[in-house]
C-alpha cells in the first residue's frame, strides 16, 4: 500500500531514502566513546580472532559484491590473506579451510541456499564461520558460528539497495574490529577510519539531496541498447553493481569491468555514443590509480564513449573528459563506496521506471533464491 511505502512510490526508492539512517543504525552502539569498536555480540573471542589465519567470504548477488569490496579492506587493515567467492562455486571446488580459517557468509535474507551450502561445507571442515545478515533469526545466522547484523530493516524491493550499503558497513565493523584486536601497525589509520565511518550517513545524505541530475540522465537514457560501468580497486566491485542494478531493473544489457583490462577486450566495444559510467577512485590517495583512470576515460571518450564520471569533489583533473559529471563527497579510499554506489542505484531505479517496468518486482526474479 502508499502508507507502506511512505510516500513514495516505490519501495525501492524508499528503501534508497532510507540509506543514511539505516547505515547510522548498522554503526550504533558499536563505537565507543574512546573510538575503538566494540562488537559483544560476536560469539568468536578475540583470542581466537588473533588465531585467524585466512579469511574467505563467500555470498551471492549484490552480497558478493560487498564481500569483494570487504577483501580490499581486510586485507588493507589486517594483512590478513583474504579469498572471496560466490557462494555456488565455493564448496564445489574442494576449497582449503581448516581451524585458522575464518569464513563470512554475507547476506540479506538469510535464507540464499548456496550461500547456507557454503557456510555448511566450511563448518565440515573445521573453519568458523561468521554471518554478516540482516535477517534476526533467519537460517544462515542460526547455522553460523556468530553474526553480525546489518540493521538496514525489512528490505522488501527485491533490488537490494541499504542491505547492500549495510553489508559494507559490518564487512568494515569485522575489518576494523580485525585490525584492532590483532594490532597492526595501522592503528592509528583504524582509530582515524572508524571516526569517519561515522560521518557516512551524513555524506550518504549528501549524495540523496544532488541526485536530480542523475534522474534526469538516466530518462535521456531509456532508450540506450547498453552501458557499460568501469572502476578499479574498490570501484570495481561497485562498477560491477551499477551493472547488476541495471540488468536487474531495466533488463538491458550492461557490464562491469575494471578498467585496467579495458585494453584486454572491453575497449573493443565502445562506440559512438555508447553510455560508459566510471567510477574515479580518490585523487588524494594513491594518485597513480587515479591517473590511470583519468588516462582511461580520455581513451574511451576518443572512441565516441559517453562519458558518465562519477569523481570525489574537488577532483579537477577528470572535467574535461566528462560528459556527465557526478560528484561524491570526500571520504577514505576504501569507504568510497558507501557514497559511489548511491547514484548508481538512482540511476538504474529512474532508467527501469522510464521504461515503465516495475521497479520492485522485476520480471524473473525473486528476493531470495532458496534453491540451488
Ligand atoms: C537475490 C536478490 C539479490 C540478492 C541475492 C543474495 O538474487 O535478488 O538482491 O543480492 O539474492 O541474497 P541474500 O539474501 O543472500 O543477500
């Protein structure tokens, strides 16, 4: 019903709304007043966590695209070595798990079957397996070691849109919380990137309140036969999520990739006025990563690319080479992406809509495949 929807016509786009208090609410009471994280809840000691060895995440869909981003973080702040899969391949391929092995299975619902067929498998071979979930109760996290709850509430488009956010969220809690009981030498960067994951929902915010150029971009694109969605580092994954929503929603032909491999195939396939969406890691980190990027968009442009360049503000260098520009507020390298996803939600929510589909219940798909 409308009242369900509060206001809004679709819940997808309620649920896009509801980002910044969702991701506020995934972070409370797991900061505390010195900045350091605490997670009770986590049934695995920090003994045992100093004992993890090796971490494998395993998820499906959108999950599995927080889960690459999570492989980037742990690794970054724990040095940990960390492996990430979807969860259909995992237990078919005779993986390596024993004690030191940390398994976490992301997901919504709690109930994806492949993703409960993974988390069984490692368990029989003697791994921990931690869930990250946004479903209390659900089977997933009964069948887990410990969980984590992501508290984005009932998600109901089947799209998923704050679960997503959400997940990042708690992959960063366990990566940080990781880095902060084993006592890497970046400590001090952990204590500095907890204090900013608070400040996410305000930036998430900021990115909701400029989204009308985004809207108005994808209406001009209804008619578009493909897009295509380049990142590197952790705007891969999130190039590759642009991707799903827009195949998920406005059933069109979209890829992600990451741009360095452009070269490798993908450039083969740019021609005049094909859509391309990129997403432009930081400048002020590692500035080598950007100016590939930037030397990426130039060459795809020069092919005829439409160029939509999704850039941190204050990012000069990518101007020129934009068709579309659609600016981010400054955050952590590895946080990006809980503010670059955002229009790229938008943007596959208002292309799907123009083309009159039903955005929460696209064709074929369900919210939850409880089968194999
Ligand atoms: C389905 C949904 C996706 C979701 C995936 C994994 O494909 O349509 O939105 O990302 O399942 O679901 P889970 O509940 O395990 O996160």
């Amino acid at each position: 019903s409308a009242a369900e929807k509060g206001g809004y016509d679709y819940f997808m786009l309620k649920e896009i709304a509801e980002q910044p208090k969702a991701v506020a609410d995934t972070l409370l009471g797991r900061i505390g007043t010195d900045g350091r994280l605490t997670l009770d809840e986590l049934r695995i000691s920090d003994a045992d966590l100093r004992q993890v060895d090796k971490v494998v995440i395993v998820a499906c869909g959108t999950a599995f695209h927080a889960g690459m981003i999570a492989k980037y973080a742990i690794e970054h702040w724990t040095r940990i070595p960390c492996e990430v899969e979807v969860a259909s391949e995992f237990r078919y391929r005779d993986p390596i798990m024993g004690p030191g092995t940390l398994v976490i299975a992301i997901s919504q619902s709690g109930e994806t079957m492949d993703t409960l067929m993974a988390l069984r498998h490692a368990r029989e071979q003697g791994a921990k397996v931690l869930a990250i979930c946004n479903t209390n109760g659900s089977t997933i996290p009964r069948e887990s070691d410990a969980v984590l709850y992501t508290h984005a509430g009932p998600e109901v488009a089947v799209a998923s849109t704050k679960a997503f956010l959400t997940q990042l969220v708690a992959c960063y809690l366990v990566a940080l919380y990781l880095g902060q009981v084993r006592g890497t030498k970046w400590g001090d960067e952990i204590l500095a990137v907890i204090k900013e994951l608070g400040d996410a929902p305000t930036l998430i915010e900021q990115v909701l309140e400029t989204m009308e150029p985004v809207r108005e971009l994808a209406r001009g694109l209804a008619d578009a036969r493909s897009v295509l969605f380049l990142g590197r580092h952790v705007g891969f994954p999130v190039a590759l999520e642009g991707a799903l929503k827009l195949k998920e929603l406005a059933y069109m032909h979209a890829e992600g990739f990451a741009a360095g491999e452009l070269k490798h195939g993908p450039i083969a396939l740019i021609e005049e006025g094909l859509p391309v969406a990129v997403v432009v890691p930081t400048h002020r980190g590692c500035t080598v990563l950007h100016d590939k990027i930037v030397s990426n968009i130039q060459e795809i442009r020069a092919r005829g690319a439409r160029t939509i360049v999704i850039a941190e503000e204050g990012d000069e260098a990518v101007v020129p080479y934009a068709d579309h520009l659609i600016r981010t507020p400054a955050t952590p390298t590895l946080l990006q992406p809980l503010v670059s996803t955002v229009p790229l939600q938008v943007f596959a929510c208002e292309l799907a809509t123009a083309k009159g589909h039903e955005v929460d219940q696209p064709r074929n798909l369900a919210k939850s495949v409880t089968v194999e």
